[in-house]
C-alpha cells in the first residue's frame, strides 16, 4: 500500500482491468489520493512536473458517481492534451466537487507509460465510511 500523509492507496489484481483501493481520514483526501492513485497507474507521479494547472467543478447525484466523474474528467485530460497531473486539490460541498490539479504534458522521454486505461468503471465501485475515515475502491478497464 502506497502512503501518503493524507491517506493511501494500493492497486487491484483483476482480470484484464486494473484497479485501486484509497482510504483517507477526509472526502477531499480520498478523491486526492484516488486521483493521485490514477496517476501512479499512468505513469510514476515523482517523474511530474505540477507546472501547469487545471480547474474542475463537478456535481452528481452521489458519491460514487462524484468519484466517477472526477477520475473520468482526469482520463479525459490524458486523452485529450496529453494531461498527466501529480498534485492535486479537493473540496468538496455536499455532491458538489472543486478541484485544482497540477501537472505537465505527457512526454515518453521523461514519463515512463506503465498503463494505458481506456475507461473508469462502475464494476465493484465502491465509496464508503470507514473506521478510518473514508475508503473507496475504483475498477479501470485497461
């Protein structure tokens, strides 16, 4: 499992997908450690630099699909502009997501591409309570 002062995160061993399992103490922590989990999948995030920022306002009808759409909007930055992002800023206000996220276009001469994700799945999502705050477990089809 991957450590980060705000949480964590490990990868999935699934059939012909990939996928993460985050636990933090907050909601903008697990929706930062999950973005930042989708980034260690694409590539390793200490080989980023957070030099160009991109602003994202979201709102759905519940958790999961908050969580969805964040990493969904992140996929969509990679396969649009090349986007790879290693910092990340969440608030989020009842359903209703902002972010901040740092990070610089894609270059094979400096990123290494460990995965490439095709799609963000509702296969055996998962967002919930824990005794340590939040978890949430998020399956990719790659």
């Amino acid at each position: 499992m991957a450590e980060h002062p705000r949480g964590s995160f490990e990868f999935i061993d699934h059939t012909a997908d990939a996928g993460i399992r985050v636990e933090a103490p907050t909601l903008e922590d697990l929706f930062e450690i999950a973005g930042l989990a989708f980034s260690e999948l694409v590539t390793s995030v200490d080989s980023v630099d957070c030099k160009v920022e991109r602003r994202f306002e979201l709102q759905e009808d519940d958790l999961e699909t908050l969580l969805v759409s964040w990493l969904q909007e992140l996929l969509y930055l990679l396969d649009t502009e090349d986007l790879v992002f290693g910092r990340f800023q969440v608030k989020i206000d009842d359903l209703s997501l902002a972010a901040t996220a740092w990070g610089e276009p894609f270059d094979p001469n400096i990123h290494t591409m460990k995965t490439e994700i095709k799609a963000v799945t509702y296969h055996q999502l998962q967002v919930a309570r824990s005794e340590q705050g939040w978890r949430a477990q998020v399956i990719f089809d790659i």
